[in-house]
C-alpha cells in the first residue's frame, strides 16, 4: 500500500466504505485505490474523491453511492468496479486508463486481488506496447466516424454537439493508445497531456472552436477535420503478405463467381443499381484482400460508368486479367474446366 496523504473528508469516506463492506459485504471488498485530482496533486477546493473500489461479486455493489456535502458543496460519487471492467479496461478499448494502471492503493482486504491487478497492470502494459494495439486505434478512429455520420443526420444542435463531443473523446484515446499511452490526468488537463505529441496546431484550434461553435454546419465540417486529421497522424506503413498460394488461393475464382456474370446481366438489363452494388461488392473484397496481401492498388469504383452499365463488364475482366497475373506469380493457375464433365473427372481424382 502507498502513503497517501489524505484530508480528513476523504480519510472518513474512504472509512466509511470499509466499515459499510464489513457490515453489509464482508467478502465482498478486495481492495480501495485512489486516483485522479487527489493522486496527481491537482486538487483544488472543490474536487471531489476518485475511488476505485475493487469488489469481488455482486454482493459488493451494495457499497455504490453518490452524495452531497452541504458544507463544502462537493458531491462524491461512490462507484464500485468488478474484474470484468479492469479487464475491460486492460483490452484498452480506451485510454482513460487512470484508475486500472495508477490508483493509490490505501486498502487491501485481500492480498490475492493486490497481486491479480499487478498482473493486470503488467498485462496493460505488453498491449500498449505491442502491434496489437494498432488494432484498437483503427477500431476508435472507426467509432468517430460513426459519431461524424450521427452528426450530420442529426440537425438539433444540442444532438450534433453531443455527436462531436464524442468523436473527439475516441480521437484523442486513438492517439494516446498509438502512442503506447494513456491518460494519467483529469480532463482539465487534456491538452497538457496532448502536448508531448507532436500534433498540429490545428487539431487542437479545432476542438476549441467546436466547444465555441453555435452552428450545425460548422460543427460538422470540424468535427471532419479532426478526423480525418487523425486517421493520417495514425496511419502507419504496414508491411504487405507477398500474395501466396496459402494467402489468395480460391479469391479469382470466387470473384468471378460472386458478381461477373451480374454485372453483364444488369447491363442486358439496363439496371444501373444491380450493376452499381455488384461492382462495389468486388471493390470491398479486393480492398479487404489488399489491406493484408500486396496485390496492388485497384480503383474499380473510381472507374465505374453509371452511365454505360457494358463499360462496367469490361472494366470487371480487366481487372480480373490484371488480378490473373497475380495468381501467376503466386504460383496458381484459375481453376477452369471445359464442362462439368471434366470438372468430375478432375476433382474427384
């Protein structure tokens, strides 16, 4: 346990969490940690006490609360948190990481639970660290963008407020976790924290004028740079698979069965529709299979003629020729049959 130097208010708090567990949930309690404003020494006259209080079932959420102190007008907020939120929180789904990684623990009930969060804070760590964290920064660059859509389907300006506050709340955990980081501060301190990052100006003007912004249109049109601010300050160079065998085996042929022949019937048929969903179904599997495996770049739908639905049949077999030599050098060949008959004879043998 750490020595933490506690006003008398939240020595009596914390007091009276303990004794209220040995009443009600004796077995309940693991242990009591603190954080934010009166770990850091950010404190000021009126911050209130952040705990976390680890309990071990469901007997321990007995223990949540919230309060009012008359006397100084501070309101508390005695919130409990189980292992499976600390495991949460250790996947890094965010970066408001404070009360996993940097609590102050000033009570253990139960020794095993102390040494369970070391590992998990070790656990946290090897994740911030590894490649696999990059994973989470596409995931919350992602939920930002759905933040953006809300933002623009929305047309109340209390609702495309709320959108934009939550689209910065991922971009600023997607750059902290790229960074292998997190946030140790309270929000007061955001861009204190931000500043050790060599971000542009810009990002930040740009969150303060949508906390100043009275305009739907122009929350909107910040709310865009700010993302698409950050999904370049987190790209990365990814190295490509070299296409293998083992790696696109089967996707030629797939495509080719999946949508070649719709697109040539959409165009017999004049629907421009058919022809549109069935190119960009072929333009998402080459992206997703591209995103992995050096193919190459494919621009189909940049090429798509809404206008002449037969220019789209010839722009999916130029594309399959182009995808054809890849196959090549992968060392397959399009598994091709002059009819049913030789298929049988081949695949059976």
């Amino acid at each position: 346990m750490k020595n933490v130097k506690l006003n008398s208010v939240n020595q009596k708090i914390i007091d009276a969490v303990i004794e209220q567990a040995k009443i009600k949930c004796p077995n309940s309690l693991a242990l009591i940690g603190i954080y934010g404003s009166v770990a850091t020494g950010d404190e000021y006259a009126k911050s209130d006490l952040d705990l976390l209080i680890l309990i071990e079932d469901d007997e321990g959420w007995k223990l949540g609360t919230g309060f009012i102190l008359e006397d100084s007008k501070v309101g508390y907020d005695i919130y409990c948190t189980n292992w499976e939120g600390l495991l949460w929180d250790a996947e890094c789904h965010h970066a408001q990481l404070a009360k996993l990684m940097d609590s102050k623990i000033v009570y253990v009930n139960h020794q095993e639970a102390l040494e369970k969060l070391t590992r998990l804070r070790e656990q946290t760590k090897e994740f911030l660290q590894s490649e696999k964290r990059f994973e989470r920064v596409d995931e919350l660059v992602e939920k930002a963008k759905v933040s953006y859509a809300d933002a623009c389907l929305r047309e109340e300006l209390g609702k495309v407020r709320v959108s934009a506050a939550d689209a910065i709340l991922y971009l600023l955990d997607a750059i902290m976790i790229f960074h292998g980081s997190y946030f140790r501060r309270g929000g007061k301190r955001v861009f204190l924290e931000l500043s050790q990052f060599p971000l542009d100006a810009d990002f930040l003007d740009n969150m303060q004028k949508i906390a100043r912004s009275k305009d739907v249109t122009e929350l909107r049109n910040l709310v865009k740079a700010l993302i698409l601010y950050a999904e370049s300050y987190v790209s990365r160079e990814r190295e490509l698979e070299e296409p293998s065998k083992d790696s696109i085996s089967g996707t030629y042929e797939e495509m080719y069965s999946n949508w070649r022949n719709k697109v040539e019937e959409a165009a017999a048929a004049g629907d421009a529709f058919s022809s549109f969903m069935n190119m960009c179904s072929l333009q998402c599997m080459v992206s997703d299979i591209a995103s992995d495996v050096g193919i190459g770049t494919y621009d189909i739908m940049g090429a798509y003629d809404p206008d002449c639905l037969e220019a789209n049949v010839e722009i999916y077999d130029q594309f399959l020729e182009r995808y054809e030599k890849v196959y090549g050098k992968a060392g397959l060949q399009v598994n091709r049959y002059q009819n049913v008959d030789e298929f049988g004879r081949k695949y059976i043998s």
